[in-house]
C-alpha cells in the first residue's frame, strides 16, 4: 500500500518477482506530488487507491489474495492505517 511509487521501489518490486513472489501494489493514483507511473511488471498487479471505497473493500482484497507479507508505505493514508491494523489483528501478517 503506497502513496508514492518511485523507481528505487520498482527495483525492489523486480527483485521479489525475480525471487517468485507474486506482487500486489495498491498505490495512490489522485493528488499525486510526481508524474512517475510505475512500469508494467510481469509478475505485478497494480491496484489503483481510488477504487477502494472503504477499508473493508480494501480488506477484503488482502484478505483473498492471501499475502504472506504486507509492506505499507503509505503511512499518510487513513484508509491504508485501518487496513495495515485488521492485517495484524484478524490476518496475523506481519
């Protein structure tokens, strides 16, 4: 769950995909400070944070892919907050 992707995030984004892993990035596509768009990835799907409605919505989504891991850089985010503590609590996610 990201505000704002940047390049030396895509660098580690490719280094998981290199490793298997299956990446999954929420990230904020109104109000953004930068004009960068992540490239298309094989291996990564983007989520665009205007689509979730509500955290629930967003839950719902960890709750299905069933990630072993959940890296929130979007601290700013009350929607991302409320989602990162159900993790914790009810999904037991680091």
């Amino acid at each position: 769950m990201y505000t704002e992707l940047m390049p030396y995030n895509v660098i580690v984004i490719k280094a998981l995909v290199e490793r298997g892993c299956h990446v999954h990035v929420v990230l904020s596509d109104s109000n953004k400070k930068t004009p960068y768009l992540p490239p298309q990835l094989e291996g990564v799907t983007y989520y665009n944070r205007s689509s979730f409605w509500d955290p629930d919505h967003l839950f719902r989504l960890v709750k299905r892919l069933e990630p072993d891991l959940l890296w929130t850089a979007g601290w700013i985010d009350p929607l991302y907050n409320e989602v990162a503590g159900k993790v914790r609590k009810k999904l037991h996610i680091p």
